[in-house]
C-alpha cells in the first residue's frame, strides 16, 4: 500500500459526521477483547481506549546507522501532539514506524492497544510528499474518495458519497471538488489530502511537516481544519520548527535534540509566546522549552 492510499477509519471524528459503517457485534467484541487482553499484557499506562500511541523502548536503525534506542512514550486519545525536531533527527522515520510503514529493530508500538497494522482503519496519514503524477487527470473528489479504499468494511456508495462531502467541508476544499489536484496550490493540495485522511474518520490524524513551503495565510487555514478536528481526533503533527509550535498543541515531543542521547525523544515544557507575530507564523504558537524536559506521565494528570 503506497503512502498516499494509506487512510480509513471505523470511528466518527466528530459529532457532525454521517454514520460509519460497522462490523458484526461478534466481531466488533472479538477484536475488543483480543485488543483489552494484548494492551493487559503489554501493561500500557492506561486503559487502550485512552493511549493512542504507545511507544516502548522503541529502536531502529537503517543498515548500520542507529536511529532510534530505547524510546519510551505515549500519547492519549484526543491530545495534539506536535514533533519537533531538526530535519534528519528522525522525525518522518518515527511516524513511519507509527503508522505501521517501517517495524522496529526491538521494542513495541501500539495504536489504541494494537500493532499499527491491526489499527489501519484507525489511522490517517498525510505523508510529507504526495505520490500523484502531476500529469494524472484526477479530480478532487476522487482523491478524497481514494481514503475510503484501504478500509475492510462495506461502505454503501450513498454513505460513502456523504463521508467524501463531510471531509470536504472540514477540510475547507469543497469548492475545489472538481478541480484537477494537479491544478491547485501547494497549501490546496495540503488540505484536499487531510480530507482524504479524514474520510475515513481515523481516531489517529498523522501529518508529516504539513505547512513546509506554505506562506502564512496558508498556514493559518491548515491549523484551522485540524482545530476543527482536536480532541475528537488524536492529531500528530511533525513540524520543522523546533523553537516555536502551534498553540493547538497540548504536548510536544523533540527528537534527537539531546547531545548525550541523540537517537531518543523527550517531552519538553511549552510556555506562552503572546509576542511571537502571527502574521509570520500562521496563528497563535506556544515556545518550546528545551531546557525543561518532563516525565512521560506528565501528561497523566486527570486521564483515566
């Protein structure tokens, strides 16, 4: 499956979307139970409902360079969870291994309790670059539509006409349905591929330096679509500043920023930065605190 096909979901992101379509009760039970008794065995930090990405003592290396080693952390459901990093630290090579692209030397990731794998129809994934053919005549819709492809249930054409319309809107692309993907901007083609994402209505939005190369105005709409989707959906986005994130976010995770430990991530401290310029920046940010580094249960406090 190419990066640009991977996408669907089973759950809903938000109170205003069309009805998904579900399983058997056997089968939707079954996997409930294989999940709870695999999370129990793994002894997640919480209940698998509530930790969207649990990564423990993670390690991977390409041929002989080591990339990661022993990375340890996770993330709840609903959070905004922005990855800094410099560019080579490791940052798209973790989403990888996040979404079930790339499998790790050692250690374990899960998704809501399960291998990434196993949770493809949880996950959507917008890759750092999109693998079209400029030359390839394909409309909007039908790149949108292609997010309900990888997905195992049955999808009645009326529904799935309806899941395509609702991640338009959300997305703020339905005026360019009919466009050629071809045709539209760089910011454009950002948002038509969170839609195609978010057709499916995946519990784990993953976006790999989204707004690289966008201007402001262009920024600003893009963090507008994924505020829009916060808190129902659990939103990872890696970004190419390592100083300043957007104010969405409620956690941020540095990769390969700690000169003793250069293949590890850490969950830094984030402080107010009501001076930084919006117009520069696309909208509100948070400063990322380097100097403060903060224990993986920091992000615990009040969650089940």
């Amino acid at each position: 499956m190419s990066d640009i096909t991977r996408g669907g979901a089973a759950r809903l992101a938000s109170t205003s979307r069309p009805a998904a379509a579900v399983g058997t009760t056997t089968a939707v039970r079954t996997t409930t139970a294989a999940v709870r008794a695999h999370s129990e065995e793994q002894h997640l930090p919480h209940s698998p409902e509530h930790v969207a990405i649990w990564c423990k003592d993670l390690a991977f290396r390409y041929r002989e360079a080591q990339v990661f080693d022993h990375v340890s952390f996770h993330v709840h459901h609903g959070e905004f969870v922005a990855l800094t990093g410099k560019n080579g630290a490791g940052k798209s090579t973790l989403l990888k291994l996040i979404v079930g692209i790339l499998e790790p030397a050692s250690g374990e990731v899960l998704v809501f309790g399960a291998p990434p794998k196993k949770q493809t129809e949880s996950i959507g994934y917008v890759p750092q670059h999109a693998g079209f053919d400029p030359a390839f005549p394909i409309a909007v819709k039908e790149v949108v539509g292609m997010g309900r492809l990888s997905g195992l249930a049955r999808v009645l054409r009326g529904q799935k006409q309806e899941e395509i319309d609702w991640a338009l809107e959300q997305a703020e692309v339905n005026d360019l349905r009919e466009r050629r993907f071809s045709a539209l901007s760089g910011g454009q083609r950002r948002r038509v591929l969170v839609a195609r994402a978010l057709v499916g209505h995946p519990k784990l939005l993953v976006l790999d330096e989204p707004t690289a190369n966008m201007d402001a105005a262009s920024e600003k709409k893009f963090y507008d679509v994924l505020a829009r989707v916060k808190g129902n959906t659990t939103v990872l986005v890696a970004t190419h500043d390592s100083d300043f994130v957007s104010a969405l976010a409620d956690t941020v995770l540095c990769v390969g920023q700690d000169v003793e430990h250069p293949h590890s991530v850490h969950r830094h401290a984030l402080e107010q930065a009501d001076h930084a310029p919006e117009e520069l920046y696309g909208g509100k940010v948070v400063r990322v605190r380097h100097d403060i580094e903060l224990p993986d249960n920091a992000c615990c406090e009040g969650k089940d």
